[in-house]
C-alpha cells in the first residue's frame, strides 16, 4: 500500500502523466455513471414489460387493446400498442378482400418504426461505452511510453543504468497502463452485455409486434366474415 501511494505521488510531478490520469479518470466516471443509469433503467423497464405482456397475452381481440393499454405502465410494449392503436385509427373503418393485406402492411410499418426507435432509446449513450473501452488503453500505453522515454533520459542524465535511477520512472510510467486497463475493462464488459441484452429485447418486441398484428388481422377477417354471412343470409 505505502509503495502504491508512492507511485502516484512520483506520478503527480509529472504533467502529462496527471493529463493521461485525469481523462482516463473522466472516461471511468462517465462509464460507471452510463453502466449504473442504464442498469437500473433497463431492468425496471424489463419489469414493466413483462407485466404489460402478462396482461396482454389474455387479450382475444384487437378491440379490447385501447382500453388496457391507457391503464398499463409506461414501457416499450405500450409504446408499440399506442402507435398500432394510432395507425389503426387512421384507417377506414371498411374492410374488404382486397384491401385487408394493405391495411396489415400499414399497420406492419407502423409497429417496426417503434420497435426501431425502442432500440435506439436503449442504445442510447453506449456509443460512449464503446469509445471508452478502445481508446482507454491507447491513452495509458501512450502515458507508459511517456514515462519509459523519461526513464532512459534519466540514464542519459546519470550516466548510468542502475537499478534506482530507471526502476521508479518505469513504476510511474506503469500506473497510466493500470489506468487504462480499469477503465476499459468494465466498459468493454458492460458494452457487449448491453448490446447482447438489447438484441435480445428486439426480438422479444417483433416477436409481440407479430403477436399485436394477428390480432388485428383476426379482427379484419371476423369482419369479412360478418358481412359475408349477413349477404349470405339476405339471399
């Protein structure tokens, strides 16, 4: 411990190393600030999901959605329903044969506009996390190459390569490449864990997209069907 607090007492002297220092200690803060937020929000956010398509899965029609979607949480399902439920308002209350498959494709769309923008709320700010974990390591080899070229010019200045003139500019110059390595770590893990999560969410929201336009289709078809059988029983 005592040779530790020395190293970075030695490392304060010197001006590049405590610039090296304070952006990787800038990149940890904000990385750690990115991974606690994201973490919490996503799991609070997988939470009301689930809840949402509990209730949702008990749902046998399309027309019964409006009024349990005014009353569930705010999440992405919601978020998909609310604006299936729009484009579906927008459409002509009439169906037919020829017009069922356009109305799907509308309503299709519709849904894999918000499933796309659910994704990129959730991929928000792990750009950051990606920038932090490549370049972190580059920042503290630069800050160790900086403390070895200090090492050999205190050679050149002793005249000599004894041990104590080169082993403490090598230690100072090794705590920029520790540095690095902490801070790209953790954001190199949380990136891909992120990144591996919210791909498996969008599936999860194409698949209930998929689940939400079934029913709606179910709804055209019964309509159909309806007009159908009451020409059917006027002849």
């Amino acid at each position: 411990m005592k040779i530790t607090i020395e190293i970075i007492r030695m490392s304060l002297g010197d001006p590049v190393t405590i610039a090296v220092l304070l952006i990787l200690g800038f990149f940890s803060l904000i990385a750690w600030g990115i991974i606690l937020t994201k973490y919490f929000s996503l799991k609070g956010m997988q939470k009301a999901n689930f809840t949402f398509y509990k209730t949702f899965e008990r749902i046998k029609s399309f027309a019964e959605i409006e009024a349990f979607s005014v009353k569930a949480v705010e999440c992405p399902l919601r978020a998909i329903t609310d604006a299936a439920i729009e484009e579906a308002k927008n459409l002509s209350p009439y169906v037919s044969v020829d017009t069922m498959a356009p109305r799907s494709e509308m309503l299709e769309d519709t849904m894999q506009r918000e499933v796309e923008a659910c994704r990129m709320q959730e991929d928000s700010k792990l750009p950051f996390l990606a920038m932090a974990s490549n370049a972190s390591p580059f920042f503290g080899l630069f800050g160790t190459v900086w403390g070895i070229m200090q090492s050999f010019y205190e050679i050149g200045s002793h005249g000599s390569a004894d041990l104590s003139v080169v082993a403490p500019g090598i230690a100072v110059a090794l705590i920029t490449t520790v540095a690095g390595l902490i801070t790209a770590i953790p954001s190199s893990m949380a990136f891909n864990y992120f990144v591996s999560r919210n791909n498996r969410q969008e599936v999860f929201y194409y698949n209930f997209a998929s689940h939400l336009l079934s029913l709606f289709k179910r709804g055209d078809l019964q309509a159909i069907e309806k007009v159908q059988t009451l020409r059917e029983g006027q002849k």
